[in-house]
C-alpha cells in the first residue's frame, strides 16, 4: 500500500504545477506580492548610481512630495511699512511744490509730507488813500497721513503743517494832499519842505503774517494713491483747510501829517502819534481775526519709484 501511494502523490504534484487553482481556490488563499514587481524594483535599485537607498515603495517620503505646497511668495513693494517710496509734483493756491511718500499699510495708509512755494509781487493798490507796494508770500511745509477707506483712489488725510511763512511785506505811501485815516483821525500828507517839514510826506511799512504760529493743524480729502498696487504714475487732487492761528499785523508810519489843508494851506501838522498808529494796528487786527481758516488746494502728479 505504501508502494502505491508514492506514485500517486507525485502525479497529484506534478497535476498541480501544471494547472493553476481555480477561482474559489484563489480567492482562499492568501494574496502574495508579484514577483516580476519586486524584481523590477530590485533591478532599479541596483542599477541606479545613487550611493544612497531608495525609500521604500509607499514609504511616507513619497507623500510629502507629491503634497509639498507652494514657496511662500516674495513681499509686494509698499507691502511692509518704508517699503517703498513715491513723489510727487503740484500747483495750487499755495503755489508750486512737491510731494513724498511712503506706506504705512498697503493701501491702507501711507505717511507724505511736502512743500509750497509761490512769492507774487502785485501792481500797486490803494486802501484808505494809501498807495501799497508788496510782496505776497506762500510758504509752508506739512506732514500728514493718507487713509484710503476702500481701498482705492479715494483719500482722507490729516497732519500738520511744520513750517508756515505766508504773508504779505508792504510799503505805504500817501500822495501830498491826500487826506487818511489813522486810527480814527483824519490826516492830510504834507509836501517835502525842507525848512516846513523836512520829514516828508507820509510813509510807511506793514507786515501780515498769516497766522503767528508756525504750526497749523490740516485737515484734507482727495484722490489718487501714491503708491499704487498697479503701475507708477497716480493722478492726485487734494483740497481742505488748515487753521492758523490769528493773523498778526505790525504797521509803522513815519512823515508829517496835517489836520487841516484848505487852498494849498496845511495846518497843525506834525508826526503822526503813537497811540493813533497802534489803535489802528488794533483796529486792523480786530478786522482780520477770523482768517484763520485758509483753504487748500492743489492738483499734481505722483511716480512711485519702488
């Protein structure tokens, strides 16, 4: 019995090599890793020239590659705070000046400051009798703050101005004969005479400074971005007010001034008192105490260098 059964054993063996298992018996047994994958796998790993191991099939080295997000993109100029820098040219009540600026927060804010310039010197005018020569000057430089609150074109600015040097520097003069007023007293301009009056006839000098401090608070609205987020050139356009405070008015007068004139007669003539010629600094003053407001506004063009 035991003879016969080594023969039938062999040709179950070689019946099974020979024929695959069916389906039932593949689906019972236990899967297996294909052998051509792992030799591949094996024959790369040999023939690469790299002196390092490759890692492993489904190791976690191969997801973190594949999900390996994106370099973190560089700062936009003007993103962070100085970052960048813009000026600016413009004309206006004020005059001819420039502007700079840099951001404070993009789009959000931006820090300018800038300067104004104009010195006008008009034809001769007459007040009360009195002819006037001067020079009109603008002159200031201001600090201020920029807010875009949508973030477009559209800004509201507040600061200071640092530097305020506006005013007029005149000279006056009276005509002979011409009568004027001098803190409520009439007076007629006596000829040059040089045994009579060798003082000459009326002159004198005023100076107006608007506003006697040299600080202002400014308040302003306007378009145009500095710094845009697109291209370098901006259109700007600003108007608003900045309060001074009271102006300040120095007068002098100097010469020989007449109470009475009558056919070519000048009588009870002399200097003009003291006390006449500061009521009417006062007087003046009083007239002009509420200029202290004086308007703002000017139009420009504004490149962004970086």
């Amino acid at each position: 019995m035991r003879r016969l059964s080594l023969p039938i054993f062999a040709v179950l063996a070689s019946a099974l090599l020979i024929c695959p298992p069916t389906a039932s018996a593949q689906a019972a047994a236990p899967a297996a890793t294909p052998a051509p994958a792992l030799y591949a796998e094996l024959d790369r790993s040999s023939s690469s020239s790299s002196s390092s191991d490759p890692a492993p099939l489904g190791s976690p080295t191969d997801s973190v590659v594949t999900s390996q997000t994106p370099a973190a993109q560089p700062f936009e100029s003007g993103a962070r705070p100085f970052s960048g820098i813009a000026i600016g040219v413009k004309v206006g009540l004020a005059g001819v000046g420039f502007d700079l600026a840099t951001p404070l927060v993009q789009r959000r804010l931006n820090l300018r400051s800038g300067a104004s310039f104009i010195s006008y010197t008009p034809s001769t005018f007459t007040v009360d009798n009195l002819n006037v020569n001067g020079s009109l000057k603008f002159q200031n430089a201001a600090i201020m703050v920029d807010f875009f609150p949508f973030h477009g074109r559209f800004r509201i600015s507040g600061g200071a101005t640092v530097f305020n040097h506006t005013g007029l520097a005149a000279t006056l003069s009276v005509p002979t004969g011409q009568s004027f007023s001098v803190g409520g007293t009439d007076y007629y301009s006596e000829p040059y005479n040089a045994v009579t009056n060798p003082a000459g006839p009326i002159t004198g000098s005023g100076t107006f400074t608007f506003g006697g401090s040299k600080v202002a608070p400014r308040v302003t609205i306007g378009t145009g971005n500095m710094l845009p987020g697109r291209g370098r050139f901006t259109f700007e356009s600003e108007i608003g007010f900045q309060y001074f405070s009271e102006p300040v008015i120095v007068y002098n007068i100097s010469g020989t001034g007449c109470q009475n004139y009558s056919a070519g007669v000048y009588s009870n003539c002399g200097p003009i008192p003291q006390s006449n010629v500061i009521s009417e600094q006062n007087i003046l003053q009083n007239d002009l105490t509420d200029l202290r407001f004086f308007p703002i506004f000017s139009v420009g063009l504004s490149y962004k260098i970086h």
